[in-house]
C-alpha cells in the first residue's frame, strides 16, 4: 500500500535543535529506508520547509513505525500526518461498454 506521510512541525520550534549531526544522521537513515524499499520518494515542500514522503507499507501502522525511526521524529522535532492511498479506479470507465451485450 502507499501511504502519503506529510511532515508537521511540533511546538516549540527552535531552530538550534536541528543540528547538523542530527541532520546527518536523518539523511542516513532516510536512506536506508529508501534502500529497504520502505520510502519510495522524498521531497520538501517548494512552500515551507516540510517533508512530503511516499512510503511503501503493508498499513499506515507500519509506516508510523518506520517514520518513527527518523531522527527528528525521535527528538519530538516533527511528526508526520499519515494518508493511505489506493489506485484511481476511475479508468475502468473508460472501458466499460455503455450497453452490455444482449445474450
């Protein structure tokens, strides 16, 4: 299943906690994710600085469990919102005849 997760900042902000090795050390893990197969696309936001993740999970309780393992999400720096996706069905319209043959 894809699980859009959609990064939220948590009060207070303080910018002094964002380190450069906690930085670094949420790209490395970020990468293994990717490389586990688990995180399939990363972007920031061209608004605001947040993440925007697309996941790869047998349910959204495995991909909170994923994203937990994040670095700032372990600091209570940030949090992410969760959104299960599923295929757009509506192409099957397409196909369908619009009268069904006759036996």
């Amino acid at each position: 299943m894809k699980i859009l997760a959609v990064e939220r900042p948590l009060p207070p902000p303080d910018p002094a906690a964002y380190t450069p090795a906690l930085l670094e050390a949420e790209a490395r893990r970020a990468w293994e994710l990717y490389q586990a197969g688990t995180l399939r696309e990363l972007y920031f936001r061209a608004d605001r600085v947040e993440a925007v993740l697309l996941l790869e999970c047998d349910c959204t309780e495995t991909a909170e469990a994923a994203l937990a393992t994040l670095p700032l999400v372990a600091a209570g720096l940030v949090a992410f919102d969760l959104i299960p996706l599923i295929p757009y069905p509506g192409f099957a319209r397409l196909f369908a005849p619009e009268h069904p043959p006759q036996p």
